[in-house]
C-alpha cells in the first residue's frame, strides 16, 4: 500500500527508481536470502492486485514501465541469482554468435539496409549507376544475405532459450502464473489478451531486457557490445516470441 500510495506523490526529494531500489535493497535484503525472496514476491503479488488488473488496459501500464510494479519487478528479475544463471544458459552463446557476425547491419527491414552504407562504400558495393541492372543484381543479393543471417541469429536465439527452458526461474513461474490468474478471475481482459501481458513479462520484460543490457548481469564480461547487433536481435527476436511461449 505504501509504494502504490508513493505515485501520487508529486513533490519529493527522490525519484521513484530510487525509492524501489532502496526498499529492495534495504527492506528486501535484494532477495539475498529465501525469506525475503519470498516476501518480495508476497509484494509483487499484491501489486498485481493494485496496480495491473484494475487497470482498464494492464499491457499499456506494463509498457510504460514507470509503475511501482515494474520497476520492483525489475529489481527482483535482475538480482536473484537464478535468473542470472538461466539468462547466462540462455543468451550467453547467442550473443557471442551475434556479436561474431562482421560488421553488416542486421536491419529489421532489409530494404532499409543500403541507406545506412555511406554513400561512397554504397557506390564500390553496388556500383554508380542505381538504375543500372547490375547495381540493382547486387543490391538483391546484399538484401538476401541480410535475411539468411537474420534467420540463423534467431534461430540461435530461439533454440538456446528453450535448451535453457528446464532451469527457468521458478519464481518468475509463480509470478506469471499470478498475473494470469488474477486478470482471467477479474475478467477483465480476454484469454488471449493475458496471455499476451505474460508473454510480455517474460520476454519484454526479463529476456530482451537482459539481452540488450547483458554486462551487468554477467551473461558477458568484457565484450564490447555493438548496439546495431543488439537492435537487432531484439526487434527480430521479439517478432518470433510468440512462437516459444504460446503457454506463459
């Protein structure tokens, strides 16, 4: 009730990233101990109640990400320590991969791609002439390179995480199961519609979060992370999600 109450507060000498990390790190001990993970969950378990499911559209509060709930989700996901050993399972190997691959822009949009080249490289790649038959040949062939690496780094994605399913952490199970039950008890959002807040918890919130911050969560040390890579993996990888988790 506190930290629900905390939102309305307008003037304050804190922020609310501040005030979270402080009573998870203080009040919660940063779920060092069963106890106090247990505990935190008991809390994440009634912020649900407050904060998601009386909330006429729940996925949008989810995606702003500035509830009280989702920044303590936060600090709990990225602090126990078996979610760091799943996400270490999981994406370690993929991101390695990825960041292996040479310096292509891996771009969503394929088409999109030649209009990051600078304009002197996208004239010794392709040639002068855009019109011209062999310009457009090459530009095709770069396009399909682009895709065939864009479905192999998924792939790669997408099978490490489920080689990595049978250690996946039990707490965030519970969690998921939670939220799943509450918004179908409430009834509130469709079947499908829950299913699609879980999926984002999961996904959105816990592994594509880690796969674009992986450092601070041990997953990879001392490589240096290009950003065009991970932009990547994360809007291509995020496409293909549905697949992996039909059933949160």
């Amino acid at each position: 009730m506190f930290l629900n109450a905390t939102e309305k507060i307008t003037t304050t000498n804190y922020t609310m990233d501040e005030l979270c990390s402080c009573v998870f790190n203080v009040i919660y001990g940063s779920c060092f101990f069963p106890e106090d993970e247990k505990n935190m969950l008991e809390l994440l378990g009634h912020l649900i109640n407050l904060q998601i499911v009386q909330n006429p559209d729940p996925r949008k509060i989810l995606r702003k990400g500035n509830s009280v709930f989702s920044r303590m989700y936060k600090c709990f996901s990225e602090s126990l320590l078996s979610t760091k050993i799943f996400l270490t399972a999981a994406l370690h190997e993929p991101i390695m991969f990825l960041l292996s691959q040479d310096e292509l822009f891996l771009d969503i949009d394929p088409s999109k791609s030649p209009i990051r080249i600078p304009a002197h490289e996208r004239r010794f790649r392709f040639g002068p002439d855009e019109n011209s038959k062999s310009y457009k040949d090459k530009l095709a062939q770069h396009r399909r390179i682009i895709v065939d690496r864009l479905v192999l780094v998924v792939e790669t994605f997408i099978n490490a995480i489920l080689n990595a399913m049978p250690i996946f952490p039990k707490s965030i199970i519970w969690l998921v199961d939670q939220m799943h039950t509450a918004m179908i008890e409430r009834k509130l959002v469709s079947n499908d519609e829950a299913a699609l807040i879980c999926t984002d918890l999961i996904f959105t919130y816990f592994i594509c979060s880690a796969v674009i911050h992986p450092e601070p969560l041990g997953i990879i040390s001392d490589t240096p992370i290009r950003f065009g890579f991970l932009y990547f993996g994360i809007g291509r990888f995020s496409v293909k999600k549905g697949r992996v988790s039909n059933n949160p």
